[in-house]
C-alpha cells in the first residue's frame, strides 16, 4: 500500500467516524435546535466520499479485453475488382420524399444469405442513376471474394443490409474470374 493510498483510507475512516457520530447526535437531538441541524451537516459530509467508494469498487471490477482493430477495408484494395454479377432491386422507402435513385458513386454494404452476410461494395457508373423498384444489373466486389463467391452460385437470392436497414433484393448472375 502506498502513502497516498493509506492516507485516503485514513481520511474515509475518519469522515466515516464523524458521519456515524453525527447520526448518534441528531438522534438524541430535540428536532429545531441547532445541535441537531449540525449532527445532519455532519451526517452529509459523508456523501462525497461515497462516490469514490463507488469509484474505487468500480475500479476493481475485471476489465474487458480491448477490442481488435477491424480488418483491413475496402479502402487497402487498390481498385474495384468485379467478383460477381448481380441483379439488384432497391426497396423504395417508405418516406415518399426518400424515394429518390442512387446517384453515381461507390456503395458498400453487405450480401445476405440466411444469417450469413458478407462485405461488398457496387459502383453506380457516372451520368447514370438507379431508379428504386426497377431491376438493374451490377458487378459486386467482395471483401473475401474466397470466401463469399463459392456462396453465390448462379440464381442465388441474397438481400442487401446497409447500416441496419435491408435496401435491396438481389439475385446472383454470374461469377466473374479472379484476377491475378
């Protein structure tokens, strides 16, 4: 045990002393009289100490393991690698003003098949857009493609989870070859 540490337990044994002590005496206090509001005020020095009671309880608790970093993403690949053809139909949402098509740029979410789901990301080429409801066909990049594309043989239905909501039904077309 450390000086500081004897010290603290010093000071939580003495105010724990004159809380008790200013218990005793408000209890045999005549209610009105300043000796018993001086026994409560004794009695309420105790309340800072709880917190680090608490704290220092807290502190033994076991801690959990630190969480590993994630994996590398799509951003350590240094292209877009097309692993498999799909027909995707984006749901349309149910907000009316939502209901608006997927502009150019890259998307990424995951292909789900039962309760298993696996990391992809599509392209929406530039000058074009998706119309939600309509099937259109696109090229799939898996994280895993080793992984993911023995699950997606031809005909395959999947759904697409991105963040926590499904926005698309899809259907497996085509394995596109690997690339060395």
């Amino acid at each position: 045990m450390t000086k500081i540490q004897f010290r603290r337990r010093v000071i939580v044994l003495i105010l724990l002393c004159v809380a008790v002590g200013g218990g005793v005496v408000r209890h045999y206090a005549a209610p009105g009289t300043t000796t018993r509001d001086i026994a409560t005020l004794l009695m309420v020095m105790w309340v800072p100490i709880i917190g680090n009671v608490i704290g220092w309880l807290i502190g033994k608790l076991p801690r959990r393991t630190p969480k590993q970093a994630p994996p590398a993403g799509f951003d350590a690949l240094p292209e877009f690698t097309p692993h498999l053809a799909v027909e995707l139909t984006f749901r349309r949402p149910s907000v009316p003003a939502q209901d608006v098509p997927l502009g150019p740029g890259e998307y990424r979410g995951a292909l789900v098949l039962d309760t298993e789901g696996f990391s992809a990301r599509w392209r929406v080429p530039q000058g074009t857009s998706l119309a939600r409801g309509t099937p259109v066909a696109l090229d799939i990049e898996f994280l895993s493609p080793a992984v993911a594309q023995p699950k997606f043989v031809q005909g395959t239905a999947f759904r697409v989870l991105v963040d926590e909501s499904f926005v698309a039904d899809g259907q497996a077309l085509q394995l596109r070859p690997a690339h060395t």
